[in-house]
C-alpha cells in the first residue's frame, strides 16, 4: 500500500497486461480464412479486442474496499450506495496536511474538468483521517474551498479505525513537539457507478491518465 508523510514516495507501476490478440484468436483467424466456413466465421465472431488496461492500478474484484458507513459534514449518514449511478473517487487525508492531500484534491478538479460533460458523473469524497482535530464543520470549509459538491466525511476514532482496515489505509499520528501530524497512505480509490472497486490511481499519476480511466469506467456504465 502506498504510504505518505505528506511527502509520497515514488511507486512502481502495476503490471499490466498485454493488449495483443491472444494465439487462439490468430489461428484461428487464419482457419477461417483458408476455410470460410460458417461454422469458422461463427467462432472468430468471438475474438474480441483485448481490453485497454487501466493507467492506474487495476483492482477489479479486490474484496476490500467494499463499502463504508460514515457521517457527511451536515450530519447525514452516507454509504457507498449513495454514490450509485456515479463513479466515486474516494480519498484518506486530513486538512492540516500541507501538500498531498491537497493535490489530491486539486487533481480532482483537474479530472472533472477533462472529462467535461461526463464531469457531472464523477462524486469526489475526502474521509479525514483525524477526527480528532476535523469536526465536521472544519472538513465542511477545508472541502468546500476546493469544491462545495466533494463530500466530506468522518467517524469517531474507532469507526475511522475500522473504514481505514476495510480499504487497506495506513496511518499513523507522528508526534511534531506540542503538536502532531498524520502519516498516510497516498492513494486515491475509484468506484464504478454500480459501486464496484476498480482502480487505485498513485498519487504522482497525472490527471490526463486519471481521466483516461474514468472515462473507460464511465464508458462501460
């Protein structure tokens, strides 16, 4: 998992597959040229264009990340069944973070704004990682300077605790003399509109390439 002092450290790339058409679907083209026969053509019909590999770090059927139970800054409860119909990228940070947490955020404009009319489709949360200093109405400023449609949300420590454990986020409270920071995973989630996990984007991935997979994502809604 990608971890953060507020200073993200590079990562390596996921390997992905290849994009090339498979052996079988090659002989088999090549029978169904010698041969034209229906029952050849019947089964080229079934070689399908590999698909582009996501440019973030593919986790389709990841069993973690598989919802959460928190409190926006209004007080309502909200789960990941409230985001479906949209994709939903979702971030671990904390608002006294001085520089990861806001790229984060800014990046997320960023994708909105490339994707343009899908634009509307794209749900942004911030779940802090320090209850402790961000009450719902410090989260409710610090998100909406960047945009007032993000969704901020937070629990007590415990449920923080259990929601960081469910997407596989660390952190950890550093102490920096009377006062203390927070230690975290650098990462951003991404959701399907049917509210299926599907890719990590790295935190030093561009919003070209984080825009390149929504649009996948929002293309096969």
């Amino acid at each position: 998992m990608f971890r953060s002092d507020c200073h993200a450290a590079p990562q390596r790339a996921a390997d992905f597959s290849s994009t090339l058409p498979s052996a079988a679907c090659v002989a088999l083209t090549r029978r169904a040229c010698l041969g034209g026969g229906l029952a050849a053509l019947a089964l080229l019909a079934g070689c399908k264009p590999a698909t582009v590999p996501f440019k973030g770090i593919d986790l389709t059927g990841a069993q973690y990340g598989r919802d959460f139970r928190l409190r926006d800054a209004d007080g309502r409860e909200r789960t990941l069944a409230d985001f479906k119909g949209q994709a939903l990228m979702v971030f671990f940070g904390f608002t006294q973070c001085p520089d990861v947490c806001p790229t984060a955020l800014t990046r997320a404009l960023e994708i909105r704004e490339l994707l343009g009319a899908d634009g509307a489709r794209l749900a942004v949360a911030f779940i802090t990682i320090d209850p402790e200093r961000d009450t719902a109405q410090v989260l409710k400023a610090y998100v909406g300077a960047f945009d007032p449609g993000f969704v901020a949300l937070r629990g007590d420590e415990a449920q923080t605790a259990e929601v960081a454990r469910e997407f596989k986020v660390f952190y950890k409270k550093v102490p920096t003399g009377a006062s203390y920071t927070m230690d975290h995973s650098a990462i951003t989630y991404v959701f399907d509109p049917e509210g299926r996990l599907r890719v990590a984007f790295r935190h030093e991935q561009d919003a070209q390439d984080c825009a390149a997979d929504l649009r996948q994502i929002l293309g096969a809604a």
